[in-house]
C-alpha cells in the first residue's frame, strides 16, 4: 500500500513496486488509507508524513492499535527529515524512515529486506 499526497510520487512507486511483482493499493490521504488499509491488510504501508486530513504519524499509529494489522509493515517516506521526526516515525511504529529525495533502487531494496524476499 502506498500512502501519499503527490500523485507522481505515488504512480512512480506503484510502478517500481509492480515491476517487482508486487499488488499495489494507492490512497492519496491518511483518511482514506484509515478506511481502507483494514480492507487490503497490506504486508507493508510505505507512508508520506505531511497529508490532508490524518497525517502519517497519526495514521501508523492507527495501524499499530489494529490487531488485524500486527504484521503490516510500515516505511515512512517523507520530507520530514529531522532527528525529531525520524524519532516520532519510528515511536509510531516504523520500520523504517526514508528521507526525500529518494533512490528508487533503494526503495525496491528496503521493501524486499523488511518483506524478507531476495533480490
């Protein structure tokens, strides 16, 4: 599942992932990701921080109170870059936390680590 407001960033995802063989489900605010992340179970969430409505933080948080969702993984991948906000990404239950910019073969990479799969 992809999370995130800016449509390019999520269309290049949703095709690096694809192209990995992955079957990908995109919402563009925390809110409608709430709605529907208990619906898909996703094995991992790469999820933006700042977004309309919920924010990312509020939106891990969400998953991690979900029984139903204890094994969903989640990747923030954000402009937030400070100590603070990586910290606070990683209290609200990340796995991981990506800074944009970002490398795609490093997202492809990080995705196959925290899903166990060889490249």
């Amino acid at each position: 599942m992809i999370v995130d407001d800016e449509p390019n960033i999520v269309l290049a995802l949703k095709y690096l992932l694809e192209e990995e063989g992955f079957d990908v489900h995109c919402y563009y605010d925390g809110d409608t990701a709430i709605e529907n992340v208990a619906k898909v179970v996703p094995d991992l969430i790469i999820l933006d921080v700042m977004m309309p409505g919920k924010d990312g933080f509020s939106v891990a948080k969400y998953i991690r109170n979900q029984s139903s969702l204890e094994n969903t993984a989640i990747i923030f991948l954000t402009a937030k870059g400070t100590s603070q906000d990586k910290i606070e990404g990683y209290d609200s239950g990340a796995e991981s936390y990506i800074v944009k910019p970002f490398d795609n073969d490093e997202i492809v990479a990080k995705v196959h680590d925290i899903l166990g799969f060889n490249m």
